[in-house]
C-alpha cells in the first residue's frame, strides 16, 4: 500500500507559480509511477502531468505543455508539480496518485490516490 498526500494548492493571480508537493509513505517496497490529475468545477477529472519511477521519463497534457514540470525526490518520497504561466482555467482540484504499473496519463491505471488540494487561479 501507499498513502498520498498533496500539498501547496491555494489562491493565485493568472500568470502566478504554484508548487504542489505529494509525499508518500507506507510500504512502498516496489517502484511506483506518480500521476497528477485535476478535476475543474462541472467537468471529468483529467490528466495533468506523470512521472515513472527513476524521474528519467515524463509525460504531459497538451493543455499544460511548457507551463508546468513533475519531478520527483525518491530520497524524500516526494513528487511536485511547478504550476507557471497559471491560467483561470487551471482552477481545479489536484490529485496526486501511484501506480505499480508504468507511467501513464491514464487515470484507471492508478492504484492509490490523495485527497486532493485545491488550486484557485483568479483573472
């Protein structure tokens, strides 16, 4: 199993940075991808960004490209999202999730989800 908890969602001005953070933890004795999904007011969740274990491949949502950056820490079991260029149709809540599988923009191949923190961007 593995518990994820997001971090560093809030208010911000279009054209602002956010930084979300995902820590995980429990006994994650096997590599993991990590997928960041938002669900917008009215709308389906979607796939934000994913990054595969090592952090050596990655993968974006056209609506985001260029703007936003995963990384991750495994030292600190930690993944982040570097939100720039924010735009009001951002406005969502964030999801952070792992999977054993390999990386994907695919929200049915992820295991283990967070809470979700809210990120709202004002024009």
């Amino acid at each position: 199993q593995v518990q994820v908890v997001e971090s560093g969602g809030g208010l911000v001005q279009a054209g602002g940075s956010l930084r979300l953070s995902c820590a995980a933890s429990g006994r994650a004795y096997f590599p993991y991808a990590v997928g960041w999904f938002r669900r917008a007011p009215g709308k389906e969740r979607e796939a934000v960004a994913a990054i595969n274990w090592s952090g050596s491949n990655t993968d974006y949502a056209d609506s985001v490209k260029g703007r936003f950056t995963i990384s991750r820490d495994n030292a600190l079991n930690m993944v982040y999202l570097q939100m720039n260029s924010l735009k009001p149709e951002d406005t969502a809540i964030y999801y952070c999730a792992a999977t054993r599988r390999s990386l994907s923009l695919n929200q049915f191949a992820y295991e283990f989800w967070g809470q979700g923190t809210q990120v709202t961007v004002s024009s």
